[in-house]
C-alpha cells in the first residue's frame, strides 16, 4: 500500500488507533495533514509531507515505529515522535520523505 499526502487529505479529523504495545491500544484523531516542500524532487517521486496524530491519553510514549489502523486504511507501521502534549492529549508526528 502507497501512503501518500492525498491518502490522509481524505481521511483528516478522522479516528485511528495506534498500538503502542500489546496492550496499549490509543483511540486518536488525525488533527494534521502538512505538505512538505522540497527544491530535490525528482520527477515522478511523491510529495513529503507529515501528519500529527493526537491521542485522547496522557501517557506519553518513545519515539518508535508502531502500528496504525483506520477504518478506511489497512493496518501499518508508521514512525511516530511525540511532539506535544495539552489537556486535549498527546501529538504525535510522522514524516515521509
């Protein structure tokens, strides 16, 4: 599955769960769908750009590759590093480049 920036444009302000561990699965939404802009595209290669994932959950977990699944997505890994934390929860950014 090609996960690119027009996959998420589709599914933003939509709920996701991601497994932190075995036993941790976080309810969230997808809050951020940003396009990256890069001079070094080459022609054919997809546009960068990076999403934010905000929990409902305090618990503030390491930067690290867990698995993520939505409604409409099959479940995959994705690299996420938490990047905030307020009284709505924790956000959590991946970048594909």
């Amino acid at each position: 599955m090609a996960l690119t920036k027009d996959t998420f444009d589709n599914i933003k302000d939509k709920s996701f769960e991601i497994s932190f561990n075995s036993e941790e699965v976080s309810n969230c939404k997808l809050i951020e769908v940003k396009g990256i802009n890069s001079s070094t595209l080459t022609e054919g290669q997809p546009e960068p750009f990076s999403l934010v994932f905000e929990t409902q959950s305090d618990l503030i977990y390491d930067q690290n590759t867990y698995m993520v699944k939505n409604a409409e997505l099959e479940e995959f890994p994705i690299f996420l590093v938490p990047i905030g934390a307020d009284e709505n929860g924790v956000r959590y950014e991946a970048v594909f480049t």
